[in-house]
C-alpha cells in the first residue's frame, strides 16, 4: 500500500469531509480511509463528530504532521513496517543463484528492490568506482525500470565491469539473492525520507546480512540500524562516507557477521505476524463498540 498511513473509524457517530473512495474493512464495524497524500494529512480536511477515531501509522512519520487538526496524540497508535521473516530463509553465501551467476568467490555489495526518483542510483556507480581496482569486489543491483537501466549504461560507458545489473528475481530465488549479498545496500534522498521507509532494508534484515543505509539519521529504517547494530547509517549527501562503511565491513569480517546476525536477531524480534496482527486487534478492538451516546 502506498498510503503513508490509515485511519480506522467506527461507523458510529461520524462524519467525515474527506474525498476518498471507502473501502469496508473488518466486517461491517470498519471503514478504511487511505490517505494518499506524502506528508500523510497536507491536502487532508476532515470534520469528525464521532469519538472511536484511531489512527495506525504503518510508516512512523513525525506525530505533529499527522495530528495537524486531525486527531489528538492519545488516540495515534504506531505499527512499525515488517517484513516475511518465515518467507526468507537463511541460506549458505555460496549457493545455486549465486553460482549461475558467476557470484561466487566474490564480495558482493548488494542492492536488490525499487530504485526510483527517491532513491540516489549515482551511490551505486560511486562505490563501482571506488572498488574497481579490487577485482573480488563486485556490486550488484537487481532492479528494473528507467534508474536501473541508467546505471547499467552509465558502468557501460565507463567501463566499470565489476557493476552487475539483473532483472527482478523470481521470489522464489529471493532468499539465495539475499544470501549473495555480503553488504547489502540502501538509500533514500531526504525529501522521501520524511513518509518513507525501504522497505528493502526490512528483507535485509532477515537475509542476516550487515547493511549500509544512505538516510537522514530521522528515518524509521535508520533509526531501526542503529538501535539494531545491524549495520551503518551515512548522510544523503555523504558519498565518501557511504563507501567508507562499506569499505569497513569488507575489511572486518566479524563486524560484518555481527551485525549480520543482529539483523536476523532484530528481524526474529519484531517480525512475527501473529504478534504484529495481535496488535491490530488491540487497538481495534475499542472500537468495535459503540460510543456512548452524549
């Protein structure tokens, strides 16, 4: 779902202004109100009457952004992003995929997800380039779309043959591509930062692998690294730093398992499903009944 957040709201006693097609969720008690707007509530108008109003941030964005006239901080539940822990298997670094792919035997820096307008692709052709006097070294980015296909052009033309770039990935092959990648990569520009999370970091982090992250240090992915020690975090605009931490976990193979198995340990912690979806019914279950009439 591309919204930043939703908003449940119990069908009693309330009236809303907002011009968003109503989607029935949960029975007949719910209505799902999608929220497409970046900031979650810039362009958002609402007029509540009812008092069962609760709202589920999916992407922590700033509280104050969300409040804005729209409901008070007592009634903001957070729900961090997860991902399919029980989908990602934990597979040996040398593996099928791997192998077909000429990977092995190779330190592979590993971006594997969406590179859009919200992502900075010229990271990628950077640390190709910092690392094309070490032939072991290999970058790989497995994407497609327009940035994809400009990087694949861009290591053409500079000759930069230690830069893979691959096509989407069968899921099926997802494990053994994160299982390749011995520093797993990420980014996103300061603008997006604000409603948006990688969510590839969330995969990383249940392929067990140590991870540089390109983020304002606000992030939710960023904040997760660091209180993890899955991996490392660099300013937007710091290229040099970026290759500097990839360069420190090639160069210190048991920082680089540590924060490996942090990763895993994080992901095992707080990515359980029947957990997460406990939660949801925590918070929904208020408002379920019916508001006491005034």
């Amino acid at each position: 779902m591309n919204a930043a957040s939703v908003i449940f709201v119990s069908y009693f006693g309330c009236r809303t202004s907002i011009q968003t097609p109503l989607k029935l969720f949960y029975g007949r008690k719910f209505q799902l109100l999608a929220i497409p707007s970046a900031s979650g509530t810039k362009n958002l108008k609402s007029d509540f009457y009812g008092v069962r109003i609760e709202l589920l941030q999916l992407r922590k964005i700033s509280t104050p952004c969300l409040r804005n006239g729209m409901c008070p901080r007592e009634r903001i539940s957070v729900i961090e992003n997860w991902a399919p822990k029980d989908k990602i298997l934990l597979l040996p670094r040398d593996n099928s995929w791997s192998q077909a792919h000429g990977l092995n035997g190779k330190f592979v820096l590993m971006y594997s997800g969406t590179l859009g307008l919200k992502h900075n692709p010229s990271l990628l052709i950077a640390t190709a380039e910092a690392f094309k006097a070490e032939p072991e070294v290999q970058v790989v980015l497995v994407s497609e779309g327009k940035y994809a296909d400009e990087v694949r052009d861009t290591a053409k033309t500079r000759g930069l043959s230690n830069l893979t770039v691959l096509p989407f990935q069968n899921f099926e092959d997802y494990s053994a591509v994160l299982a390749t990648g011995d520093v797993m990569l990420a980014m996103i520009e300061p603008d997006a930062a604000i409603y948006s999370v990688p969510s590839k970091v969330l995969s990383y982090l249940c392929g067990g692998k140590a991870i540089v992250l390109s983020a304002n240090a606000a992030n939710l992915a960023a904040r997760i690294l660091k209180r993890s020690g899955a991996g490392a975090v660099v300013a937007p605009d710091d290229e040099a730093g970026f290759v500097a931490a990839i360069r420190h976990f090639l160069d210190d193979p048991e920082t680089r398992r540590a924060s490996g198995l942090s990763a895993r340990a994080y992901a095992d912690e707080n990515f359980d499903i029947s957990a997460i979806a406990a939660r949801f019914e925590t918070i929904l279950a208020p408002c379920a009944k019916p508001p006491v009439p005034a």
